[in-house]
C-alpha cells in the first residue's frame, strides 16, 4: 500500500491551474441563475430545507466515519473518503435532479446554501472526522493542515464567483439569463472532459490500483445517496423531495476536492485516486438513478 501513496498523478501546475479556472467557471454559471429568493425559497419549505442541510453537512460526514471505521481502508484513502464527504453538493446535482423529477427549486436552493456553508464545513468536517480516526489522525498531523488556509481557497473557487454571478444576475438580469444558457452546460461538459482526460492520462495508475478504490467508492456513494433518500423519507418529506436530498447528498464536488488535495496534500496517492474515481462514478451512478427516478410518481409521499 505504501506504493498508493507514492504514486503522483499525471496532473501539471497547468492542469490544475486549468481545473481552478474551470470550477471557477462553473460556480460562477450557477450563480447567474440564483437570486437572493433561491436562499429566501428556504423558508418556504423549511422541514425541507433542514432536513437536506443536516444530511450533506452532518450526517454523511458521521456515517463516512462509521463506514471508515467498519471497513479500515488505508490511512490515504480514509482520508480522501472524509474529504469527499466533507465537500460541498456537485455541480450537476441540479441537472439530476430535474432528470429524476425532484425538487429542482430545492436542490438550486440547497446548492446555493451549501457552496456558502462549505466554506466553513468543508475544513471543520475534514479535520474533526480526520483527527477522530487514529491513522487519518497522524497524517493531519504530518501534513499541518491549515483550516484558515482551506477556507480562503474555497472562498476563492466558490465563493467569490457564486457572489460575482449573482451581482451579474442582479444588475444585468437579461445578460445573465443569455450567457447562463450557454457558460453552465459548456463549462461542466468541459468538467467532465477534463476528468475523462486526466483518467486516460493516468490510465496505468487507475488500473493498477482501483481494485483498492473501486468498490470503496461505490460502497461510499451509496451509503451517501441512501442517507439522503432515507432522511427524507423518515421526515415525511414528499418524494420529489426525497429525491432531490438524496442527490443533493450523493452527487459530490470532487472537482473541488481535488484541487484541495493537491494544494494540501501534495496530491497524496491514495486521497488523489479516490476523489478522482469519485468523480467518475458519481457521474455514472447519479446518471443511472435519476433515470430510474424518472419514472417514479413524485405526486404524493410515500414516508409513513
């Protein structure tokens, strides 16, 4: 196992610098389609809107430790499995969630609250569920993590072009419905393409070690699109909302994690190979379920 974590992915100062830029870009096309009603929309369904707060933030963070701890993967791929939970809503959950039939009010909502909370969660969840797992313990404490530090980079990759997008909608409403149209599709099929390259890329590396991470992966995705699902349903939330927590919980930015742990942790082997699979994955899951959902009736509850 030491070789995962030797093992430095086929990713230039360029690429990230690129994948800095593309991030950027997408928040900032999410942003041009927010308005201050989107956060207000919260309170229209506040059980709701709890609910998927709690379960991106809280719940899946505790239940990644519980996995981590049943299934005692090597310390870097633990610590990859904590940063991806720790990590913000991705970027396509909206589109997904209008794909399964969910609550897209919703989910623009919670992806809009959740890039601002992110800021603050996303390193106060890495360094508490890290630092309560002995092994992710000790290489916190190798590395020196700086949270002050994580949060200006967060800042600066979401939260700064989430606020720019929405002064652009604000001020300039026609400009920004024209140019959302087209800067949020390009910009994550552009994601995407950039994640499909850098696994072709790094082809050896992925295929010499995903028998490590394949299965941990789907195994974490699922236990995150399930805690989403079934905490909505056990709050008697309607299915369309079921949904779109589950989404919302399940669908990962990865993106961002990766920069973080290249920034961070010198692109540590085994932190690397499980974000960048989970941005595959996730993906394909994400495509796979909302398919299914599709066809599910969204009028009425099915939570007793």
């Amino acid at each position: 196992m030491n070789s995962l974590d030797s093992i430095r992915l086929n990713f230039s100062a360029d690429s990230l610098w690129g994948l800095n830029i593309i991030l950027a870009v997408i928040m900032f096309g999410i942003a041009l389609e927010l308005t201050v009603d989107d956060f207000r929309r919260l309170k229209d369904n506040p059980r709701a809107s709890v609910v998927g707060v709690l379960a991106q933030f809280v719940l899946l963070p505790a239940f990644t430790f519980l996995l981590v701890y049943i299934l005692r993967p090597h310390p870097s791929l633990a610590l990859g499995m904590f940063l991806v939970a720790a990590c913000p809503g991705g970027n396509i959950s909206n589109f997904l969630t209008h794909l399964a039939r969910g609550n897209t009010a919703l989910s623009v909502s919670l992806t809009a609250v959740g890039t601002v909370l992110a800021i603050f969660t996303t390193p106060l969840n890495l360094s508490l569920w890290a630092s309560l797992y002995p092994p992710t313990s000790g290489l916190l404490k190798e590395i020196s993590l700086d949270a002050w530090n994580m949060i200006e980079t967060i800042i600066t990759l979401a939260g700064i072009p989430l606020v720019l997008g929405m002064l652009v909608r604000h001020y300039l409403p026609r400009a920004a419905q024209v140019v959302a149209k087209g800067v949020k599709p390009v910009s994550i099929f552009v994601f995407i393409g950039f994640v499909v390259i850098a696994f072709g890329n790094n082809y050896d590396h992925f295929t010499e070690h995903i028998g490590k991470v394949a299965v941990l992966v789907l195994l974490h995705n699922a236990l995150a699109l399930a805690t989403g699902f079934y905490a909505a349903r056990l709050a008697g939330l309607q299915l369309a909302d079921q949904k779109t927590i589950a989404i919302e919980t399940g669908i990962q930015n990865s993106g961002l994690g990766l920069i973080l742990i290249f920034r961070f942790f010198d692109g540590l082997g085994g932190m690397a190979i499980v974000a960048a699979w989970w941005g595959i994955w996730h993906i394909l899951a994400g495509l796979s379920l909302a398919l299914v959902w599709s066809r599910w009736k969204t009028a009425t509850s099915i939570a007793r």
